[in-house]
C-alpha cells in the first residue's frame, strides 16, 4: 500500500439556500396576459398543517438545477429552483470562488408567476456577445416568458428597480394552443426547441425584425414522421462514424452527437 499523503479528489461545499438577510430577497411579479392567469388562486388551507404546508411550499422545490455559463463567468453560476406550487422561480449566483476584483452577487430573485410552470419547461442560455443571463419559462396557459439578466441586477437591488419595464418580454405560440408541452431546452438565446405529446417538435427562432407589431418569435412545426430527417438537417455535421471490432468485419454505425449547446446554430 502506498505510504504517500492521501489525495482528495473532490472538495464538499455547502450552499445554504437561505439568504444572508431577508433585503437580499428581490421580489418581481410577472403580470399575466392569460384568463387563467386571473382566474388562478391559491386554494385555502386549514391552520392544523399550516407550518407543515408552508415550509414545504417555500422550502422544498419541485425542480431544481444549478446552470453555468460557458462564456461568462462573473459570476458563473447559478442556481434556480421551482417553489410554491410552480408560481415561484427563483434564482441566485452560487459561484464557489471567483476572481480577486468581482463583486458580490448575494441578491435572490424571486419571480412570482400568475399561472403554474409547465413541468421541464425553464430553459437557460448564455449569450456569447452578451454578458447576461437569458431564462425562458413556459407556464401552463402556454405562454412564453424571455428574461434578460444582466449580472448588475444580482448585486443591486436599484438596478432591478431602474430595469423592470424591460426586464421581460412574452409571448403565446400558436403552435402549443392545439399540442401540449412536454420539454423545453435552450439551444442558443436565439432558438429554443419544444417537445410535444404527439412526438413532434417545435422550434422557436427569435425575430430579427425591429417591427414593433411583429412576434417576438417564429415557429417552425415538424412532426413526428420526418423527425429524424429533420433533426439531421439542423445537425453542423452529416459523417457518419464507424467502430471496427476486432471479432468480425461488421462495423457499428453512430451518429455523433455533441453538447447540447453545439446541435444548432
């Protein structure tokens, strides 16, 4: 055995996820567009399992994930989870480290919706040419919400204040009035890719038009027959890829397939 010093390969760091104090907490209600949205309350509950109910709901998320950035890091990561019932998503800068000059980003935003978060419909991405954070979310009356956060509104509380008029933008897609969603993931901040129960796919392609009138997304539909076909022409690469085994002459044909975000220009 060796008798050398022992190496630990992986270093545990808790993330509480309480705030600091509750002034780090940003509260921001999305308005809704939706009858259902008007007409969504909150059902009432008994005072026996009052604090049971409460902490569940504020406490423990139905979905949770930590994204990180790939072109920006300052800070890189951030942690989202899906709270009350699916009308709260909520978002903080958990960086582990980061570097000497960076300034904190200890704000928690809180985004209260009218109408629940369709299950697996939050989506992230991280612009290139942008340092800011986009999140896509997709409620249950079908509407699309787009969120641009710049890294300011995670450190002052007066630049979400100064920046809420144009802090999102939404929009309901044609396409999911007569399908419903299944999954939503962001492939750039430009296209997002929608899953149906039919089996099909929607692809939604932000509009480059500064028309005030026209959509804020476009929407191309392909179902479930020529999905394949369709998938591959959207893929940067048509080679085909071949695994030679040593018992036989027969070779295995792959398709390769890369991250995530390098599927689709």
């Amino acid at each position: 055995m060796d008798s050398g010093e022992t190496q630990y390969l992986f270093k545990e760091t808790r993330v509480n996820l309480e705030p600091p104090a509750p002034s780090n907490v940003v509260t921001i209600r999305v308005p809704s567009n939706s009858i259902h949205g008007r007409g969504h309350r909150k059902p009432a509950r008994d005072g026996s399992g009052e604090d049971e109910t409460s902490f569940r709901l504020k406490t423990l998320a139905t979905s949770s994930s930590i994204y990180h950035r790939q072109w920006h890091d300052t800070p890189r990561s951030f942690l989202w989870r899906i709270l009350e019932e699916g009308t709260l998503l909520s978002i903080r800068a958990v960086d582990v480290c980061k570097k000497t000059q960076a300034p904190d980003a200890p704000l928690v935003l809180n985004f209260h919706f009218a109408v629940p978060i369709q299950q697996g419909c939050v989506a992230f991405s991280d612009p290139e040419e942008h340092d800011s954070l986009c999140v896509f979310v997709l409620d249950q009356a079908f509407q699309l919400y787009s969120f641009t956060l710049r890294p300011d509104l995670f450190r002052k509380r007066a630049a979400v204040d100064a920046g809420l008029s144009e802090l999102g933008k939404v929009q309901a897609p044609s396409g999911l009035g007569f399908k419903s969603p299944h999954r939503m993931v962001a492939v750039t901040a430009e296209t997002l890719l929608v899953t149906v129960n039919d089996g099909g796919m929607i692809r939604l392609d932000k509009n480059k038009s500064h028309e005030p009138s026209a959509p804020l997304w476009t929407e191309s539909f392909f179902n479930v027959q020529g999905w394949a076909q369709n998938l591959r022409s959207l893929l940067p690469f048509q080679g085909k890829h071949t695994i030679k085994i040593r018992q036989g002459q027969h070779g295995i044909q792959l398709s390769h397939v890369g991250r995530g975000h390098q599927f689709w220009a």
